[in-house]
C-alpha cells in the first residue's frame, strides 16, 4: 500500500495568544510510505541534507507512536519526504512531521478515510510538548486550544498572509522559550487577554485595521526578537503599516496584506517572501493506492 499525506505549515501564537492560536497556512509538506517497497528514509526540498534517514525522524516516530496507540506494530516501507516548510523559523516544520506521520500510520492500519484531526493533533501534541501547531496542522483554519480541546474557526478569503523568512537566521524552539519571563505582571496578563480577543474577531471578519490592533503582544514576541535584532528591525518596519507578529517561536514573520495588494514593506535581501494564504483544511490524504506504483 502506498499512501500520500500533505500536511501545512501553521503559525502558532499570533501575538497575543501565546500557546493558544494557530493558523493554517497553504504551504504543504507532502510524505508518502509504500509498504510494499525496501524500508528506508529518503528527503527531498527544505533541510533534505540535515533530515534524518536511520529512521529516528520525527515521522517515523510518529508513525510508531500512532500504530503503538492502536496495539498494533508500526507500519514499514519506504518513507520519503517533499519538504516546503523551512526548518527552525517558527512555521511547524516538526508539528507537520508529527501529524503527518500520524495520518501515515491511521491511513495504513485503518484505512484512508479513518483520519480524526482530534486524534492526529493529539498524538503530534504528545511528542512535540504542546497543541499550538498540531491544532491547526490537523484541523485547518485558525484554532484556539482551551482546556487541551481544539476549536477551529474559519478564516475569510480576504486574510492573505505573507511569510517572511530570514535565510541565514534560525532559533530553536527550545532557546526561544528559554528567554521567556517565568512571572508577567497583571496588566501584561491583561492586556493579551483583551487583544487575544481582538485578533480572533479580526482573522473571523476579515478586519485588518482590528488585526493590526490586536496582534500586539506582552508576553514573547520582545523577548524573541531580542535573539535576531535584523529579524526586530524589519517586525518594526512593517508594523508601522501592517499587521504583523512572531511566527511561533520566530525568526519568521507572519504579516497581512489586503488580498492581491502587495503592500508588505520588502524586506530587502537575505528574506524570502512567500504570499501562502490560509488553509483551510488539515493533513489530508491525497494518493492512497493499494499498488507499489500508484494507479
């Protein structure tokens, strides 16, 4: 059986929500395992020379985390990777690993049409710590976790975004956490609350001048450009303008442009500028075959 999986880049926190938001973007990770061919690991596209192919990925590691939930052994085959999502800038890159290898793993032992984006988000929650990109990886849309529960909301046409990604600079996650404050103050606390509420209401409507507002945060994006003081100097470019915040845990930059328009300030070179979109939908199967040559 050969089975193709796409997964999309998401983008975690938007501002305000620090490990509560989530937007789906249509920038996809694509992973196929044909269990009818010779087991190895092969990568193709964005960090295809730093990935690894001994089988410690985090795909297959979610594969075998996904079969062992099921009380069965994980699936074998060959496994190979198209990767879009750039690595270590803030855009999911391990979130899409996870929850692809999930959905490889539920679309083996169960069949194609047995994906559950609860359960996917679930088992990718497990090996990368948190919800924040699982949720909206697995489901689509914009997501807000609450309670360990996901809640998926729609996001108009009119929300375009644009990645900027810097080509040299990269942050761990684990480093970006690492200079995060262990206390806030109330009004700090506060204020995300009330522009939390904000953004959410914008990315509903459509309402830019409200998400340029909102996305304004107290409690990591500071911190975090602190680490990369050209990613700082290009944020502050564009926030004189547009709506803008930290990528998850950055260096990349999610802004918002009125569709078609163009009008996101060019961040000169060393940047990558990617009009994505949101997407709407999660991981998704889109080549199950019961053939080792499709058909």
């Amino acid at each position: 059986m050969r089975v193709t999986v796409r997964v999309p880049a998401t983008s975690a926190n938007l501002g305000p929500g620090f490990d509560c938001f989530g937007l789906a973007l249509d920038l996809c990770n694509e992973i196929t395992l044909d269990t009818d061919a010779p087991p190895g690991v092969t990568w193709e596209g964005e960090g295809a020379d730093e990935l690894a192919a001994d089988g410690s990925d985090l795909v297959s590691q979610a594969i075998a985390a996904a079969a062992a939930a099921r009380g069965v052994p994980a699936p074998t085959g060959s496994l190979h990777g198209v990767n879009r999502i750039p690595l270590e800038r803030g855009l999911g890159s391990s979130a899409a690993a996870a929850v692809a290898g999930a959905a490889l793993a539920t679309a083996v032992v169960d069949g194609p049409g047995a994906l559950e984006p609860a359960a996917l988000a679930a088992t990718a929650a497990v090996l990368e710590g948190h919800l924040d990109n699982a949720a909206p990886a697995s489901f689509g849309g914009l997501t807000v976790v609450a309670d360990g529960r996901v809640h998926r909301f729609d996001v108009p046409a009119s929300i375009a975004p644009v990645v900027l990604v810097p080509e040299s600079v990269r942050i761990a996650t684990a480093d970006a956490r690492h200079v995060l404050p262990t206390e806030i103050a109330r009004e700090d606390a506060v204020f995300n609350v009330g522009h939390g509420a904000l953004v959410v209401q914008a990315l509903r409507t459509g309402d830019l001048e409200l998400l340029r507002a909102g996305l304004r945060d107290r409690l990591h994006q500071d911190a975090r450009l602190a680490l990369a003081p050209a990613v700082r100097d290009v944020f502050r470019a564009i926030a004189e303008a547009s709506p803008v915040c930290v990528s998850g845990s950055g260096p990349a930059l999610l802004a918002f442009e009125p569709a078609g328009s163009g009008e996101i300030v060019d961040p000169g070179d060393g940047w990558r500028v990617q009009r994505v979109g949101v997407r709407s939908n999660g991981a998704e199967i889109v080549a199950p075959s019961t053939s080792a040559t499709g058909g």
